[in-house]
C-alpha cells in the first residue's frame, strides 16, 4: 500500500508560484485554496498567499499569511523575511525588526534582511545601526549595489560625505545604470559646492532617465541657462508625457521656472512657478489652520506657567550647542557656515530631531492636561536630542544645529538647554518670503501659495515676538543684510555672542569644506555680497498676494 500525500509535490508548489510570478494573482490564490483543502497547514502555500495578497495591495491580510506560515513553521528564514517587508510598509517598524531578525537567526548570511533592516535604522535616524546592517549585507553579498547605495546614504547622513562618495561609486560599478545611486552621488557634490561634478553625474542621471523632474530641478539651482540650451525641449517634451509622475511634473515646473528667471521672460517664469506650487499644493491638501493650532498650542503651554519650566540638573555633557533659527532663506545657512569654519565649531546641518520629540511631548501635555512640563519631560527631551547627534569622529564640542523651523520651540531649547546659543536670523520679510516661494520646500506645506506664506510669516512673527518677550537677552537676532553690508564687525559680534575667539577663518567662510544640504548649498560656496535681498522687486506685478498678505 502506497504512502498517502500529506504535501503538494514540487510540480503543484511550481505551477502556482509562476501564476503568482505572472501576475495571475486571483488565479494563484484559487489554486491555493484548492491545495489547502487537500494538504492543510502547508508554510510554502501560505508563504505565495502572503507574496499574492501583497501584490494586491491588502498588506494586512499579507501579514497574516506570512505570519500564519512562520507559526506553522518557526524556521521558515523567508517567511520571517517577507512578514518584515509587509510590517515595513505599514510602517510597523518594531515588529519589522523583529521579523528580518528572526530571519538573520535562522539563516545568518541573508544579505537581504541585512538591508531592509539598515534601511529601518536608516529611517529611525539610529546611523551606527544602519551603517553596520548595511555593512553585514555587503560582507554576505559583495556585488551588493543597493546596499552600497544605501550606505552611502547612511554615511551621508551622518555627514561623512567622502565616505557616502566611495559607497555609490562602488555601487555604481556592480550597476551601471543604478538611476538613483548616480542621482545621490550628483547630490553629494552639490552639497559639496563641486559644480563640475555635480553637473557631470546628474547627466548621467538624465542620460538614464531624461524625463526625471527633480534632476532638473537639482541641476537649475546651479546652471544658468541660454536660449539655446537643448535641456529645455527636453524638459518641455517632458511635461507633454500624460503617464508623468506628479513628482517630476511638479520638479519640471519649477526648473523650467528657473529656466525662464534666467532667461529674462517673467511671465513664463511665474506661469510655470504658478504652476509647480499649485500642483504640490493640490497634492498637500493643505490648510493654515494646523499651523495656527500648533502655534496656539505652543503658546499656551508657555503662557501657563513659564517659571516652572527651569532646569535644576543637566545631563552631564560636553556637547554646547547653538541653534540657528528663523524663516527659511533668510541666511540660517550663510551664518552656519561662517561659525562652523571657526575651529572649535562643527556644524551639523539642518536637523529634525526637535520637531521628532517635541511634538508627541505637546501632545502628551494636551491629552492629559497637565499644568506645565516637569523637569522629566525635560530631561527626556534632551537626553534623546544629545544621544541622536550625528558625531561620529567629531572632536569639537560645540556643534550647530540649523533648522530654521526650530524657532517654534525656542521655549523647549532654553528650557532644557540652558546653554545653549540661539542665533534668530532676520531678514527683509518680501526677500525670504519670495525665495520660499520660487524654491520647492517639500517639508514647509504652507510653502506653496503666496497668501499662505504670508500667514504663516505672521504666525512666525507674533511666536517670534513672544519668545523675545518670555526669554528677554536670550536670543540673538540677527540681521541678515547687516552681515551682508559689515561682514567683519557682524561676524565680531556673532562669535561674541556664542562665547567664542576671534578666528580670521570665519570671514573666509565660503572655502568652508562641510556639506550643505540645503537649496543654497552653492550659494554660499561664494563670497559674502549684496543685493539679494532686493530681487523680489522686479517681480512686484506678480506678488501681489504676498505683498498684500505681508501688510
């Protein structure tokens, strides 16, 4: 008597896993159930289940499935793997560690849980993780590129540029057509203010993919462009593609906004700039009311009872740091880069991680109603912003932090920092208003309509004026076109502020070698000049609601 079959052979197993691979999904899964029925508590099926439902977009029941074949069988690496990516896309983070780790203890060489697990830390901000994830994918996989891309972009991030370059050049080598590693080195050297490079690698970029939006977006911000210049019938053919990405729609509005700027022709200029700003506005769906709120939260819980938010202990640290705030483009990073020239500075750029655990503290604060901030929420806030600088290798102690958006949480900075250094940079309201206007600023939603950023200077102004009230001598404003005017005696007064010596190497501030990641990375590469501030006026007739709403 023949030995019944408890399983589906290989050739059954086979038949619906190249359904799935064909796309024949709805196909696939009848054919599992009908094996289901037959061979009950088979991991394989449930495992092709989980990679059909994905495929359809229904995560969850993905996840069940995956996770119905790792209970079925503990050691199943791939199902563990698979559960991961599924828990990664609904943003599960935690339980996706927890699954690409079950995989690496099962099989130890699995370069490719290596790098989804890196790309988690990479999103957590927790580098040293990221880096040594993306490090254990390439010793088990040494052809890699992807993982060689992704740790150049950890090592970016940590701001160890020349390391961020090696990894996507050796990605580059296993893959010579890796779109987005070319596309990340071009950034690399834009930051760098390397204008040779940079253009050199972002037309290898659109060599690749000439209908890519935001590598001619990236590329406007340091080319000038003539009349004759063939990237521009390339753009326009571009933008007549239907099938485009909204991305790379809304990246070509604004390069070839940039295009007609330099070419003198106005009206061109703001019908494509209109254009860019209406399309991301529409994609937002933004209104000027959560800003408000958050302000008037803010407020609130400062106006309560600002005495008792004081400091008595600090985490023992050397770390002193100095924030640079402000509306964006009004010279938070030309001032960034004159104190991180000095020699006991090292900047850091713009950094997120104040508004990362500020804002879940204000909503513990409202959701339980508590009276004010207790020296324990404080402690909490800065042991978490200290212990997730990027210092990897750095000997100086005293670092920047320049994200302009920081200027909502002054109140928090000098409560749980009292030594630190804030520099509010001010500048004529039409110039940053303008420039915010003509740039794609992908975090700042209100950024995309003039009368929007009108309302939200005003709401910038008023938390401005309260902070200067509540904190009196605490903060350095500063004026942007007095430094342009007396660098000299401004950079004095600057690095008196911040308690720092005098160093000749502060007014040489465009040879500074440390990346900038912002839209003015090549700007000031330059030395220091004049005028800026009052380009806005040539395009006055097309201002209007800006000049309205800034009255």
């Amino acid at each position: 008597m023949k030995d019944k079959q408890i399983r589906p052979n290989q050739n059954q197993v086979e038949s619906v896993f190249t359904l799935y691979k064909n796309g024949q999904i709805k196909e696939a899964l009848k054919d599992i159930k009908v094996l289901n029925a037959k061979y009950p508590n088979q991991p394989i099926l449930f495992n092709i289940a989980g990679a059909c439902y994905q495929g359809m977009g229904e995560l969850e029941v993905a996840a069940k499935m995956f996770k119905t074949a790792t209970m079925i069988s503990a050691d199943y690496a791939e199902a563990h793997f698979n559960l991961g990516v599924v828990l990664q896309e609904l943003n599960k983070k935690d339980a996706s560690i927890e699954s690409y780790r079950k995989a690496i203890a099962i099989s130890p060489k699995y370069p490719n849980a290596y790098n989804n697990l890196g790309n988690i830390f990479l999103s957590l901000g927790q580098l040293d993780s990221a880096i040594e994830s993306f490090e254990w994918a390439i010793a088990h996989k040494h052809d890699f590129a992807e993982a060689y891309n992704n740790l150049g972009n950890a090592y970016n991030e940590s701001l160890e540029p020349e390391k961020a370059i090696i990894n996507f050049q050796k990605a580059i080598s296993y893959n010579s057509k890796y779109e987005k590693a070319y596309f990340n080195l071009a950034l690399v050297y834009k930051d760098l203010g390397n204008k040779e490079a940079f253009i050199n690698y972002i037309e290898k970029v659109l060599a690749l993919n000439p209908n890519l939006g935001h590598a001619y977006y990236h590329l406007s911000h340091v080319k000038k462009f003539t009349k004759d210049d063939m990237q521009i019938k390339q753009m326009q053919r571009a933008l007549k593609i239907s099938s485009l990405d909204s991305i790379d729609r809304i990246g070509l509005n604004f390069a070839l906004a940039k295009v007609f700027e330099d070419l003198e022709e106005p009206e061109r200029q703001f019908m494509f700039l209109n254009e860019a700003n209406n399309l991301r506005k529409k994609e937002l769906n933004y209104t000027i009311n959560k800003d408000k709120k958050l302000f008037a939260r803010i407020k609130e819980t400062f106006n309560k009872l600002p005495a008792v938010l004081e400091i008595n202990e600090s985490k023992p640290t050397s770390i002193k740091p100095i924030f640079i705030i402000g509306m964006p483009r009004s010279g938070t990073s030309l001032v960034h880069q004159i104190i991180d020239n000095h020699y006991a500075v090292h900047g850091l750029g713009e950094l997120n991680y104040l508004n990362k655990f500020v804002v879940p503290l204000l909503k513990t604060y409202n959701s339980k109603k508590k009276e004010s901030f207790s020296n324990a929420d404080l402690m909490t806030l800065r042991e978490k912003y200290l212990d997730s600088l990027p210092i990897r290798g750095f000997e100086e102690n005293i670092i920047i932090d320049k994200m302009p958006l920081n200027f909502r949480y002054v109140g928090f900075i000098l409560t749980a920092f009292p030594e630190a250094k804030i520099i509010h940079m001010e500048r004529n309201p039409m110039a940053s208003c303008w420039s915010i206007y003509k740039n794609e600023f992908r975090g700042n939603a209100y950024s995309f309509n003039q009368s929007d950023i009108a309302e939200y200077y005003g709401l910038y102004k008023d938390l401005m004026d309260f902070w200067n009230k509540l904190f009196p001598d605490k903060i350095l404003n500063f004026c942007y076109e007095d430094l342009t005017k007396n660098q000299e005696i401004e950079t004095k007064n600057l690095l008196r502020y911040c308690e720092l010596d005098w160093d000749e190497n502060c007014l040489n501030f465009y040879n500074n070698e440390s990346a900038v990641k912002t839209t003015s990375s090549m700007q000031v590469k330059q030395k220091m000049y004049q005028g800026s501030s009052d380009a806005w006026k040539k395009y006055e007739s097309f201002l209007q609601p800006l000049i309205k709403g800034l009255d």
